[in-house]
C-alpha cells in the first residue's frame, strides 16, 4: 500500500493558521540566509579570522544539537508547541541584535560571535523540534507531504532570496549590520506564530515519568526501526560533509576566487534555486517514483555534481560552483521533504517531539564536527583541498539506503491507525516492492 495518499480536494493553504506557519518561517527563514551570508563574512572581512576561526564559528551554530538535542525532545513534548517556537523566536532576535549593537559600539569581538552562535543554536533546537511537532498538531496525516512540501518551497525561496539580500546589505552597510535583517525576521516570526489560533492542551505527564526514562523511549523508537536507523546515519553523514562545506565555502569565494560579497550573495542564491525547484518536484516525483525510491534515489542522483566546488577557478568558478550546489540542494530538499513526512506520519503524537529530537541529535550532531573538520582541513591544506574531501564525502553518502531494504521498496509502509508502521519486519518481505 503506498504511503504517498492522492492529492486532497483542497489542501493545507485553506487552514488559516497554517497560512500563518508558513508567513513565520518565511520571516525567520528570511532573516537567517542572511546571517549565512553576513556572519563569516563578519569573521573574515571585519575580524580578519583564519579559515580554523571561521570553521569554529560554523561548529558554534550547531553544537547545541550536541549539548541540548536529546533532553530537548523530551522537554518539548512536556509543553506546548506554540508558546515554546514563540520564546525560541524572542531569544534568537535579541541575541542577533546585540552583534550590531556590539559593532556600532566598536566592540565587537570573535568571542562574542561565537557565543551568539551558540545561544542562538541552543533556541534553534527548541524552535525545529517544536516545529516539526507542531506540524501534524495543525494537518492531518493526508496533508503533510503537501504540507512540508509548502514548508520546504518557503525554506527554499529564502535560500533564494536571502543569500542575494545579505550581499548587497553587506556591499551596502557592511557585514555587522546586515544583521539585523535576521533579528527583524525573528521577531516578526514570533508576531506572526502569535497569531495562530489552534489551541494545544498541555501534555498529560506520565505516572513515573523522567527525563531519563523520556529520552530512552525516543531512543528505543528511533533504533528499533531499521528505516529511521538507516535514514539517520544517511542524514548524517550528508550534514558532516554539508556543514565541511559551509565553514570553507566563504574562504574559498573570498580568498581563492576573489569574490565580493555581493557576488557571494548572488551565487548562494543561485545555488539554492536547486532547493527551490526541488522543494516545487518533491510530491510529484514522490507519486510518480515511490516514497521509498525517492528518498535513495534523491541523494544517488545528485552527489557527484559536488566535485563541481573543488574544481572551480577564478574564470567560471562562481557558475560551477552555483550549478554544483544547485544540484546537490535539489536532491537534499527531495530527500528531506519524503523522510520528514514518512517520519512525521510513522510516529505517535506523544512521541513527536522525542522522535525528532532523537533524530536531530543524530542527525544534525555531525554538524559541528563537520565543521571543525571543514576548518582544520582549510587551514592546514587550503579551502580548495577541504572542498574536495567534501564532495568525495557526498559521494559515499547513499551508501547506507543502498544497503538497506529501502532499495527494494517502492513505497514506505504506512502507518496503522496508532501511528506505527512495521520497521521490524523481515527484510524479504518489504511493504509495495517495486
């Protein structure tokens, strides 16, 4: 039985509050492409940090899926979504809006980079896994491929849009106070998160409940579930050898291809226009090839255009190095929209919040790690060595759904009327073989 339903009479726009959702991650999604233009460009330009200074920076933003991403899961489902997203919102605005405070005053330091990454990372976490729980709060099960298929079209159209609007804030107040276009984002983020009227009761704590016991239960869902198992160690590697790209890709524009920020700018956007069309395809090539199919196919397909980056030079190399992530970014956006979506419908709702928690930390815990890897390698051997052991990384991610009974499979199992779908289940005997 497949697991992708038949497109719905009317969809997830026709929900007020979800029109609501979506305004608020375009605002804060907005807002942060334009800190990922602006704030290494902070470090390099204004602070003038080595490549190893610029990784650690790039590591700070995600460590907090380390500190804080399986205690996070728990707290989360405890609350209530919306007030939580609210709060991360507020925190993240005030935090980002003490960079050009700190400028203005003349002074702003690396240490204070490196501190507002991590408070803004540690709401970050509260806010995706909230987020991500919240979204089935407000849609039925039927409407979450298109649902995260609207949320994916909005990420990615800032992904457009921000990178070329951080350039030229950059190019036109200097990179300090670019910044503040990412607390403006947050805080109309908040307004308009404030704004939803979906009411959520408080979860019922369980008798006997703890923090321990909470966070070994998501652990038991997740590792119990040869998909999610093989899912999250194929995340993961993808966000090591993506965040590896993210801490030497502004050296390597600035310092080897002698780009200006504004150009910078452009060529992000250019690359993210691959996440945007990706986004636009993702329930279609779902339907037509098999959710299943899609999430291994996505990545097989798309990984080697990364040996683009590492090949590019100072004639062409701002359109290789555009085309290469545009491809890589399509293929992700694809992958990502059919994972959360089988993910979202496969998990019961007292669990939600736990299960993406535990996801995340396996997931997104490479981030940093990446990124100090992406540093050391740009700073001992050159940024364009550190790209190249990036996109042989892309290479070898598919690897683990190749050797999983994904390949087998055109269609995920569904989920039955709890919320499970059979993970455990004899891999000679996979749901809808294709």
């Amino acid at each position: 039985m497949s697991a992708i339903p038949r497109p719905a009479a009317s969809g997830p726009l026709r929900l007020r509050d979800f029109r609501l959702l979506l305004a608020g991650a375009a605002a804060g999604q907005l807002g942060s492409q334009v800190t990922l233009v602006a704030l290494p460009l902070i470090a390099v330009l204004e602070l003038n940090a080595p490549a190893f200074q610029v990784g650690l920076l790039t590591a700070a933003e995600t460590a907090a899926f380390l500190l804080v991403g399986l205690p996070a899961g728990a707290w989360v489902d405890r609350m209530r979504k919306l007030p939580l997203m609210i709060q991360a919102d507020v925190v993240r605005a005030v935090a980002m809006a003490s960079i050009p405070l700190a400028a203005v005053a003349d002074a702003l330091t690396m240490a204070q980079l490196y501190l507002v990454a991590l408070v803004t990372g540690v709401a970050t976490v509260f806010f995706d896994v909230a987020h991500q729980s919240f979204v089935p709060h407000l849609l039925p099960k039927d409407q979450l491929v298109p649902g995260n298929g609207a949320l994916e079209t909005i990420r990615s159209s800032a992904q457009v849009a921000g990178p070329g609007l951080g350039g030229g804030l950059v190019q036109l107040l200097g990179a300090s106070l670019a910044i503040v276009a990412d607390a403006a984002g947050y805080a109309l983020s908040a307004l308009f998160l404030w704004g939803i009227r979906k009411t959520e009761s408080r979860p019922e704590r369980a008798a006997g409940a703890s923090l321990r016991r909470d966070i070994g239960e998501g652990l038991r869902f997740v590792f119990g579930h040869r998909l999610l198992r093989m899912i999250a160690v194929t995340t993961g590697l993808a966000n090591f050898f993506t965040a590896t790209l993210m801490a030497t890709q502004t050296v390597f524009l600035v310092r080897v291809l002698g780009l200006t920020p504004g150009v910078i700018g452009l060529v992000l956007a250019a690359s993210a226009v691959g996440g945007l069309a990706g986004a636009l395809c993702a329930g279609r090539l779902a339907a037509r090839l098999g959710q299943a199919r899609i999430i291994w196919l996505s990545v097989l397909a798309t990984g080697p255009f990364a040996l683009l980056w590492p090949l590019s030079g100072r004639s062409a190399g701002a359109a290789l190095f555009a085309l290469g992530s545009g491809v890589v970014f399509f293929g992700a956006v694809v992958y990502n929209v059919a994972q959360v979506s089988f993910r979202q419908s496969l998990c019961p709702s007292r669990l939600l919040g736990r299960m993406n928690a535990t996801l995340r930390f396996l997931m997104w815990g490479t981030l940093p790690l990446g990124a100090l890897v992406g540093g050391a390698l740009a700073d001992a051997y050159g940024a364009r060595t550190a790209l190249a052991w990036c996109a042989a990384g892309f290479l070898v991610v598919p690897l683990p759904l190749l050797l999983s009974p994904l390949r087998r499979m055109r269609d995920l199992p569904a989920a039955d009327a709890d919320g499970d779908a059979d993970g455990t289940t004899d891999p000679a005997e996979p749901a809808s073989v294709g």
